[in-house]
C-alpha cells in the first residue's frame, strides 16, 4: 500500500504535467492565431478566462471573482479580459500545484 506522501507526490507530479501540456497547447494555439514566432516566451501566454476556467476545473464565474478579488492579474484588450500566465501560475502555487 502507497503512504500519503507518495499518493500526494503522485497526485502533484500528474497535475504538473497536465497544466504543462495545457500551457504548451495554448501557447502554441497563440503563436498559430498570431503568427507569433515559436521562439516566444511563455510569459506572453494570456489565458482566457474560459481557459482559465478549464485548466482549473472551475467555473469562469469563480474566474470573474479571482478577477475581480485582485487573486488573478489581467490585460484588457478592448472588451476582453485576458488573465497573465504569471498570475495563474502563483496563484496555482499558493494552492499547492507547480504547472
């Protein structure tokens, strides 16, 4: 039988690798729609907050409240909000998952 630590362990290493296969796929997707070039760093990822909303599991309602609550920091562009992958990233951090 697994100890906690090692099911916690096993647990934290798949979601690692779930939220890199995700920010790749969406960087990639970005750089195809913009014509970026694919030397782009991924500090340049915006998520939106659909996006957002799916890599977490959540609602973009609970999205729009992290937004709103100053948890997630955003660039607006006209009418869209467009979440910055520093701030999903630490607050992903503060709940104890490393993308």
């Amino acid at each position: 039988m697994l100890s906690d630590n090692t099911i916690e362990e096993l647990i934290r290493s798949t979601i690692k690798e779930c939220l890199t296969d995700a920010f790749s796929s969406v960087l990639r997707s970005q750089q195809a729609a913009h014509h970026a070039p694919m030397g782009a760093s991924k500090q340049e990822v915006l998520l939106s907050r659909k996006e957002a909303a799916t890599l977490l599991n959540v609602s973009v309602q609970t999205i729009s409240s992290l937004v709103k609550s100053g948890k997630l920091s955003v660039v607006k562009i006209s009418r869209r909000v467009l979440i910055t992958r520093d701030s999903f990233v630490e607050l992903t951090r503060n709940k104890g998952v490393t993308p």
